[in-house]
C-alpha cells in the first residue's frame, strides 16, 4: 500500500549520480561550510570578514611562534581589495601553491610548529582563495621569492621561484568574488574592531590598517576599559598566569553578564567551555570569599569580561570557530587517554588563587563587588512575582493577537541556517501584512507593533514587565536571561522613512540600550532601507533610496512615471519581495567606544523638552522643495 506523504523521487541512482568535485570547486559550491553565511557586508559576522580573519589568524601564527612583529592591512574600499603582509618565515616556497589551494595540505598539522594555533586545519587560505574572483599570494625566504595568482581558485600566473629584495613574509591579496557574495561592501568599524582585539591579545604585536597603527600595551585590560560601555563599579581587576587571561569589573544598568572571549586569538561570540569554566568558576570563589550562597545570578549580573585562553589544538564547533568545545588544554592521545589540565579545573584553581587574594587584598573592590550582589539579589527577588504573570500574560497575548509570527528555524538551534534568522519589528497592521507576505517564513519573523511603544528612558524593569506591548516584544527575542537564548542572529527594525517612523526607531533603540545594550554591542540590530521612490517605463523600473538616485534613475529613463513611497504598507508584497531578499539593504547599528549611551539618551529622551527645542530650532533647515529637515 503506497502512503500518499511519500514524495516520489528520481529512481536513477547510478554511477553517473556520483559526483566528484576538486577542492575549490566543493568550498565554491557549498562556501557556508567553511566561513558560515555569504552576507553583503551589513553584519560583522558575515563571509569578507572571515576571509579577512582567516588571513590575518595565519600572520597571528606567525608572531606566536616568534616570527615578525608587525603585520600590515590594507582594504582599498572603491576596489574591494584586501591586502595583507606579515613579516615572519613566509610559506615554503616549493609549497607556496599547495599551501593555498589543496585542502588537507599546511604546516598546521604539525603542533611541534605551531603549538597553539588559531588554524588547526588549512582550511582557511584555501576558502579565502576559492571564494574570491583576484587571489595572489607572496612569499619571501631570504632573498628569494615566489607568487602565484588565482581567479575563482584557478591558478592563472605563477611566478617561479625568483631574486628578491624584501624582508621575510607572506603577502595575500583578494577580491570577494562578487558572483558569490553580490554587492557587498566592507563596513570599516567592524575591520577596525577586529584588528583592535588582534592587538589586545598580542602583546607586542604591531598592526598597521590603512596605515593607522594598532597596539595594546596592557592586553585585555585594554580591551576591557576602551569597550566598556558606563564607569566599572570597582577597578578593573586583571588576571593573569600561564595560558589564562582575564580582566573583569561590574557595571550598572546591565542585566547579564557580558563576555569578549577568545580562544588562541578567535573571538569566540558564542562562548564554550572555557567561558563556561568561568562563570561558574567565578561564582564559586565569590561565594567561598563573603562565605555566603548567593545565587550566581545576583553574582554575576552586571558582570563585564574580557576571557582569553589558548590551547593545544582547539576543537571548534565549526570552522568558523565561535564556540569552543575543547574539554582538555592538549587533545587527546592516540589510545583516547588524556593526562593535560581539565579546562575546567584549570581555570578555577587559577581563580582560587587570584581572585580570592586580591579580594583579600583590595576590600573596597570586595565591598563595591558585594553591594552589587546584594542589589542584585534585591531586585531579582522585587520583580520575580511580576516577572512570571509577565510571562505568562505574554504567552496568552501572543495566541490571541498574533503580534509575532514566526519563522520555522531559530538562531538558538543547530541548523545551518540559523545565522540567516531575521526578525522584522514594524508598525502597523498594514507594513507587517506586506512583510508577512514577501517573507521567507523559513528564516523571517516578523513582529507587530501597536503604534508607538513607550519611552523606556525613565522607567524600571519592573515596568518593562508591565507594558505589554515590551513585554511581548523581549519575549519574542528571547533575551531577557542573556544573549545565549536570543531566537535571531538579525533583529531588524523597520519603520516607515517619516517623523514617526523615526520616532519609533529611536525609542526602539532607546529600549534596547537601557535594558539589552548587549544585543547592540555583538551586533545583532539593524535598521532596514526601503526605497523612497520608483522610477519606472514600460521597459524597466528602477528603486530609489536617496535624492541622487532618484535624479540619476530619471536622467536615465524617458517618459518615466514616478511613484513616492511614504510607508511600508503602501509597498506591495511583490515588491517587498526585492527589498528584503538577497538584496537586502541593512544598516547595522554600531556603538563606538567612545559612545556615550547615557548622555545621549538623557538628551535625547529624558525630560530636557526646553533643551532638545533649543538644539531642534537651531538645527533646522529648509530644502529647495520648502520642506523641513532637522540636520
């Protein structure tokens, strides 16, 4: 008996069905298993930035193992090319061809060569090589030198081995092959961040992008005070032994604990076990210290980490490496048996021995630490009650009003998609509608909202709890115990491109900087664009985002009919359909390290209504067309 949910499929499963593909072509047909999604550049985690990290992890190699001091970058942002220069022992010059194009193939198999390498597996270079359009490679060994170059990771020049007179290294340029990634484009703060944690972790190390130079002198401590976003409640306390580093201090106004952690040099965004080993490691000495059982929440609540480690052999969880899963700081042996540290045990008897001497030592940092721990415990145990009927009332509300609809993959599961999850949060029942429609319901959710949510600048948690329009909307993320649970790697707000459109982004943005400042802070919010005009004949049609797009589209269509968009709804959602696909246009919302979050809200949205009229009289301007602009 046939099921009738049994899809029939092709039955010509033969020899001809078995398909080989050389190693370029195989990182070309299927680029996320190598370096995650493609992206255009909008998100700090999408491809031309790890391909730039891969290149960069290898020169990092380099300096650990005592080769080279300086490392040179360059992104030529008209050109799209990416330059890179180390000065350490260079690539073999016999292998230099392997080295960038034959998986399975690399000096990183040897751990006696590279002890305690970001890249364990040569995988790197080569996906650089293969998912970009101009690659050259360099390398320079005492007075000889050889390049190669590739387009689409095929060979197309090789230089032969030849007299040179520059210092020892390996120079790699590219171009992302735009077939791959479409119009992308490289977002310079999030390369300047990047370059800056390569400093931070290197002590010593000089790096020059775009010949600005780049250098820490006191490592993660550096880090830490140059990121944090308010004043720390204590001194930063810095630690610091053997293959362990740490720099910590609590703030206000945070509801979790926030880590930068690395591994070896990989920014680990999502953690692992050695981050895992701190926090309850943490924990534990803080409660023997005050000799009292805390709960780690109140503990660690506030808490801002800057975490290194660096291990034999790393095992990741992928090849983009943001989560580590190494339980060992060396692999194991061949017959299974491991006698190097627990990581765990490691980094807790290092915590024993100086966090719990230097509380002893500094006791207004322990009193500064257990006034926090207290408030903490305080304000868990106010809201507890009204947390959970939040909860509940939030549960209810999204049956009946179906405020969110969601996607069917989620960014906190395991598919490899999930780094495409994207939640849209409009206004209005007609900009969701078209949305809902145009949306891939695989990776886009969408959330309504019921016109303008309240002003958080002013106001509790506790009444974050009690609004329902905030309540729902920080349930739908998921993220009121942490970014470990957020439901979209993308939270984008899309709003009309008016006065209240505008109003509704800042007290948006106003909500998330008050209560979840961490989502901002690794990247995850966005604001989207949609075109302001259509310009179109019978033979094309042409969107336009800016003024000088629209005259260009004009100038550049007879007769043409032009229709101005004031807000989402009025877009259909076939057209939706080219403004929120692989053509999205995202403008990711960034905090600068010298970002002042408090003054800028007080300004903005506190209470100053005699101010904030002042700076809006004295900021107007009058367009051509007669209509009002605030500058």
């Amino acid at each position: 008996m046939e099921d009738d949910n049994i899809i029939p499929i092709n039955n010509d499963y033969d020899e001809s069905s078995i398909i080989h593909l050389e190693d370029m072509e195989h990182i070309r047909l299927r680029p996320g298993m190598y370096i995650g999604k493609l992206g255009d550049g909008s998100s700090h985690d999408d491809g031309i930035y790890v391909l730039i990290k891969e290149v960069i992890d290898n020169a990092i190699d380099e300096f650990t193992s005592g080769f080279g001091k300086r490392i040179n970058v360059k992104i030529d942002f008209g050109e799209r090319r990416v330059s890179i220069r180390d000065f350490g022992r260079g690539i073999p010059l016999g292998s230099i061809i392997d080295a960038v194009s034959k998986l399975n193939t690399g000096a990183k198999y040897d751990s006696k060569v590279f002890q305690k390498s970001v890249g364990l597996n040569g995988v790197g270079t080569k996906a650089v090589n293969a998912l970009s359009s101009y690659f050259k490679v360099m390398a320079v060994r005492d007075g000889k030198c050889r390049y190669a170059e590739f387009a689409d990771g095929k060979l197309t020049k090789d230089s032969g081995v030849i007299d040179c007179g520059e210092e020892n290294g390996t120079l790699v340029e590219f171009i992302p092959d735009s077939k791959l990634f479409g119009n992308y484009h490289f977002v310079n703060e999030y390369v300047e961040k990047r370059i800056w944690n390569y400093a931070y972790l290197n002590k010593g190390l000089t790096l020059y992008y775009n010949d600005k130079r780049y250098y820490s002198k006191n490592g993660l401590l550096d880090l830490l005070e140059h990121n944090m976003d308010g004043e720390g409640l204590y001194p930063v306390v810095h630690i610091k032994e053997g293959d362990f580093e740490c720099a910590f201090t609590h703030v206000n106004g945070q509801s979790n604990d926030y880590y930068y952690s690395f591994v070896n040099g990989q920014h680990t965004t999502e953690g692992g076990t050695h981050q895992s080993a701190f926090r309850e490691g943490f924990a534990r000495v803080v409660r023997d210290f005050f000799k009292k059982d805390y709960d780690p929440a109140d503990i660690r609540q506030g808490l801002v980490c800057a975490l290194c480690v660096r291990i034999q052999e790393p095992v990741f969880e992928a090849q983009t490496k943001t989560k580590l899963g190494s339980t060992h700081l060396a692999p194991n042996k061949a017959d299974g048996t491991n006698d190097s540290p627990v990581l765990k045990t490691y980094v807790l008897d290092i915590l024993k021995r100086n966090l719990d001497n230097y509380l002893h030592m500094n006791a207004a940092t322990a009193d500064a630490m257990l006034q926090k721990i207290i408030q903490n415990e305080k304000e868990r145990k106010s809201i507890a009650g009204i947390k959970k009927i939040a909860r509940e009332s939030s549960k209810k509300a999204s049956l009946n009003n179906r405020k969110l609809r969601d996607c069917h993959i989620h960014y906190n599961s395991n598919h490899m998609r999930r780094l495409e999850t994207t939640i849209f949060i409009t206004e209005g029942d007609s900009a969701s509608g078209s949305i809902t429609k145009s949306r891939d319901v695989a990776t886009q959710a969408v959330f309504s909202l019921r016109g303008k949510p309240k002003n958080t600048y002013s106001i509790s948690k506790v009444e974050v709890y009690k609004n329902e329009e905030l309540n729902l909307l920080h349930n739908a993320l998921d993220i009121d115990d942490g970014m470990d649970n957020l439901r979209y790697n993308n939270v984008v707000i899309a709003t009309d491109a008016d006065v209240d459109g505008m109003h509704i982004r800042l007290l948006l943005l106003t909500f998330f900087l008050r209560f979840y400042p961490e989502l901002i802070r690794t990247g995850h919010v966005y604001i989207l664009q949609t075109p302001l005009y259509r310009v179109r004949n019978k033979q094309k049609t042409t969107y336009c985002y800016t003024e000088d797009e629209r005259i260009a589209a004009i100038n550049d269509t007879p007769n043409a009919e032009i229709t101005r968009f004031k807000g989402l709804g009025e877009i259909s959602p076939d057209e939706f359909k080219n403004f929120i696909g692989k053509d999205i246009r995202l403008d990711p919302v960034l905090l600068h390290k010298d970002f002042d979050t408090h003054g800028v809200l007080s300004f903005y949205m506190g209470e100053n209504t005699v101010e904030r009229r002042e700076f809006i009289m004295d900021n107007l301007r009058v367009e051509d067309d007669e209509s009002i602009v605030v500058a």
